[in-house]
C-alpha cells in the first residue's frame, strides 16, 4: 500500500467518526465561546480577555487533538484493525507519517474554529502574527502527535481515554495553559520550561505581543522529539510483532 493510498484513508476513516471528533473539538471552541462571551471586554494581564483565553484553548484543543490519536490506535488494536495492516507490506514510516498528518489536520481543525470565534469576539491579528503562531504551534505539537502514537502501543483501548485526559490536563497544567505557573523560580521552573507545553503556552503568547522562541524553546521541542521518535517506532514494532 503506497503512503498517498493509506493517508487518504486514513483521513475518511477518521473524518467520517463524527463522535469523535466532535469530542475532541468541542471542549475548548465551548470552554472558550462560554467564557470568552461574558468576558470579551475585560482585560488580563494587560491584554484583551479574548485574545489571552483564545491562545490558553488553541493550546489545550491542539495538544488534545494529537494526543487523542492515541485512543484511536488502542482501539484499532482492540478490533483487530493493526493485525490486519501487519499482513500489509506497509513501513512504519508510513504508519507514522499518516498518524502525525491525521493529528496535525484535527489540530488545524481546532485553530481555525477558535481563530473563528475570536475574530466574532473581536480578536484583531496581522497575517505576520497569524503565521507565526501558526508555525511555531505546528513545531511544537510533534512531540505530542509522537506521545500519542507511542501511548496508542502501550494503553489498551478501555483505558486511552481516561489517559489522554489525564495527560493532557498535567501537560496543560505545569505548562501554564490556565493563566498560572506552579513555580515561577527555582528547580520547579526549570523542570516545567523542560517540557513541550510550556513552550507551546509561550507560541500561543507570541500574539499578545511576545517574543518568539529563544533557543532553548527548540533544543526543549528537539530533544523530546528526538527521545520518543525511537520509542514509538520501537514500541509499534514489538507490538505488531505478536499480533
């Protein structure tokens, strides 16, 4: 099977699970009309309430929307799905690629229908910060789009679910997605700026007026990339080996 041929199927076979994918979009598009409408004239921390809260969900729905690939893998060991690709000569850069592309396009999904709702809500952007947040939004999601893979091999399908969420909500917790940081100094801080959703909070910044990512940002992005690629292609192998 050619990698054009499996992503295309892919993409209908996860498209067409309207459940799913309403899940996984709806709670920060409804966290974010919810909040955001009654508090579209406030200011936090000296910026627009709509402009802060829609980066703090940009981040929150596209690291679910990747991570949720997860449950999607468990269950298609669960039926038998991954025994019947295994009879396939198909790589596992295929099966990777496709993975990641399907992830990133619910996460593209979820940036377009929050930009959406704050654009109705007043949120006013030059194309320049669209694009930048866009980008470094795309970079900082592999990681995630690979720990999604990797616990989809690991977690059986009763329990994906219950993980993603768990996962999710301590990733978007240490890394400052609801407007706090758990340390603001000291070894804490350095442990939570070592993780990709702290660096993924600070793309969302870069349209209140922020920086861009300093080097460190990128080696933190880099390296766990680099880290769990391996265990995910490993952990894939071993486990279509005993199907």
């Amino acid at each position: 099977m050619t990698y054009p041929v499996y992503l295309r199927y892919e993409v209908l076979r996860n498209f067409r699970n309207w459940r799913f994918l309403f899940l996984t979009l709806a709670f920060p598009l409804v966290l974010y009309l919810l909040i955001g409408s009654v508090n579209r004239h406030v200011q936090f921390e000296g910026v627009a309430f709509p402009v802060y809260f829609m980066t703090a969900m940009a981040t929150l729905g596209t690291m679910a929307a990747v991570i949720s690939g997860c449950a999607i893998i468990a269950t298609e060991r669960a039926t038998g799905w991954t025994r019947q690709m295994r009879i396939t000569p198909l790589p596992a850069w295929t099966y990777f690629r496709a993975k990641v592309v399907v992830g990133y396009l619910r996460a593209l999904l979820t940036l377009v229908l929050l930009a959406l709702a704050g654009t109705a809500f007043g949120v006013r952007l030059p194309a320049q910060g669209w694009l930048t947040v866009l980008g470094l939004f795309l970079v900082g999601l592999i990681p995630f789009a690979v720990l999604g893979i990797l616990l989809g091999h690991l977690i059986g399908a009763d329990a994906a679910a219950l993980a993603t969420g768990g996962i999710v909500t301590l990733f978007a917790l240490l890394g400052g997605v609801y407007g706090f940081q758990v340390a603001t100094s000291g070894p804490v801080l350095a442990i939570i700026k070592a993780l990709p959703s702290y660096w993924l909070v600070q793309a969302g910044k870069t349209a209140l007026g922020g920086h861009d990512w300093p080097a460190e940002g990128w080696i933190v992005i880099a390296a766990w990339t680099v880290v769990l690629v391996p265990l995910a292609v490993r952990v894939y192998r071993r486990d279509t080996s005993r199907v």
